[in-house]
C-alpha cells in the first residue's frame, strides 16, 4: 500500500520546487518534510529530486510519479467527497445536475409532493453545460442528472449508468394576452401573422447550448439572426417567464410552466413550432450509492400518478 500522506508531501515539493516552501504549506517542518522524502525516495528505489541552485528539479522518476500521484489523490478526493455527499442526503440534502429547462420544473412540480410528505428533503438544482455536469457526476458532485436523453447515451462509461425517461417537452411560443388580443390581425390562429406578431416585439429567451440553438425550426433561426438574437438573455425559464408574464416580453416554455397562467387567460400561445422538443431523462451511477433522501427524489421521479413529468 502506498502512504498518502508521502504523495501529498511529494506533491507539494514538486509544485513548490522548495523543501522549504512545501514545508510552510503542509505546516510541518523542513527536516520531517525531507525524512518523509528520502523514505519515498528509498521504496521507490531511485532519486526523486536534484538540487539546482536554490531550488529542486525533478527527475524524470519524479514527473512520471507526480502524474500517477496526481490521478490517486484526486481519486481519493473524489472518495471523500462521495461519503460527504451521502452524509448530505442523509440529512435531506439532494443535489441534481439539470439541463437548461429542468430545473424550473422540478423546483415546481416536487415542492407539492415533497412538503405533502413532509419527509425534510431538500433540493440543490444546479444548471450547467453538459460536459461539466458530466465531470460533476462522475465526482459524485451530484446524486443524478436530469437533461436530454441523446446527450446522457453519450456518457463515457454507459454500463454503469442508470436512465429513467421522464417526458417528451415540446417548447412554445407564449405572449402576454393583452398583447396578442390589442393586434388587428388574428395572430392566435395564423401561423404568418404569429411570425410578423414575433418580428415586432421584444423576445426573452433562456441561455441553452449549441445542440438546442441547431434544432430549431428554419423560421425560428432565420428571425434570431434578422434580429440579432433576442433582447433578453436569461440564465433560465423562470426569469423569461417574469418577464412576459409582466408585459415586457414574448418567450418559449413548455406547457407544465404555463398551465396556471394559460387557464387564467393571462398568457396565450402561439400556432407556432419552435421545433425544439426535449426528451428529458433522469440518469445517475451504479456505483453510486444514493442517500434515502436521493432514492425517494428518483423514486418520485418515476410516479406516474405524481411525477411533474407525466
């Protein structure tokens, strides 16, 4: 067994090309940090560090060591951060990696279910780029993603993951009422004059990554380019949604987010396709063992009589 603590003492001599510089920054002292060094040095079997005026230069056994180092300690991080985190989902907490539209849903449709049970689960939702929700999953960062289903297939180790479908969201065009009602032409029903409608007003539009942006409809890129993009770039759907729900703007939600707001007949969609529509899927590791608190959030997921993605 290799002894962790020589690795990270040796890391920090090859980081700080110091004895004395990496013996302030463990808060040990030079002579110990040097003994610690020549015993690494002895069951290696070979010369870690030569002496170059008044600093250290690594030997060629040293920078191949200092990568493999690397790679064990960070592993060996990644370890504690799993345990801290299933400590976390003992207490209730829950953390998710969402893709640009989840995490208004979730926040919304699990609050009824999770206070009705009063079970104390507590929700971390964090939106991000794909690639670094998946670096995030595979250091336990988060107990499970929920994104589109085609970028979760391209995870790196798919034998080990998980996939829960959770639900087809096509994306609307939605306007305030009273601006759609103050146009001569019947913008509610004509797809062309929807789209003259759209060319005049001012647009919020959520933040997403590239693979949405290429899916929409020709019409839909064409105006964005026309216009330059939109006049509200917003880090999520809630924040579009403030706005047209105040008058300012025209925005793209799925139907579960303007339900109430369609019934009450203070916003109306457009007859118009947008041509994004999200496969949402949830996914988490094998290997990873899930909290109580986790497990009833992934098992809430899965309700068909509950689930806010049914």
């Amino acid at each position: 067994m290799w002894p962790l603590q020589q690795l990270v003492q040796f890391r920090a001599v090859y980081e700080h090309d110091s004895l004395s510089a990496a013996a302030r920054a463990l808060g040990m002292s030079q002579p110990a940090l040097s003994h610690s060094l020549s015993k690494l040095e002895a069951r290696v079997g070979g010369a870690l560090f030569q002496r170059h005026t008044r600093s250290l230069r690594p030997t060629e056994l040293a920078r191949a060591l200092y990568k493999q180092a690397g790679r064990v300690l960070d592993e060996v991080a990644g370890l504690d951060l799993l345990v801290a985190r299933f400590h976390e989902g003992r207490s209730g907490l829950v953390r998710i990696g969402c893709g640009p539209f989840a995490p208004d849903i979730l926040g919304q449709s699990l609050a009824g279910p999770l206070r009705r049970e009063g079970s104390g689960i507590r929700l971390d939702l964090h939106a991000d780029q794909f690639d670094a929700l998946q670096e995030g999953l595979y250091a336990y960062r988060y107990d499970f993603l929920v994104y589109d289903r085609p970028q979760l297939e391209t995870l790196a180790d798919q034998a080990d993951t998980v996939v829960q479908p959770l639900r087809h969201l096509p994306l609307r065009v939605v306007a305030p009422a009273a601006w759609v009602r103050g146009e001569k032409e019947p913008v509610g029903e004509d797809p062309a004059a929807a789209r003259a409608f759209m060319a005049r007003m001012p647009w919020a539009l959520p933040i997403v990554p590239m693979e949405y942006r290429q899916r929409l409809s020709p019409w839909f890129q064409a105006l964005l380019e026309q216009r330059k993009g939109a006049e509200y770039q917003m880090a999520a759907i809630s924040s579009c949604l403030a706005l047209c729900r105040a008058g300012q703007a025209i925005t793209v939600a799925p139907d579960l987010l303007i339900e109430a707001d369609i019934a009450s007949g203070h916003l109306l969609t457009l007859p118009l396709d947008t041509g994004v529509r999200v496969d949402v899927s949830a996914c988490r590791l094998r290997s990873h063992p899930l909290s109580d608190a986790a497990a009833r959030v992934w098992q809430l997921l899965g309700k068909r009589d509950i689930s806010p993605w049914r």
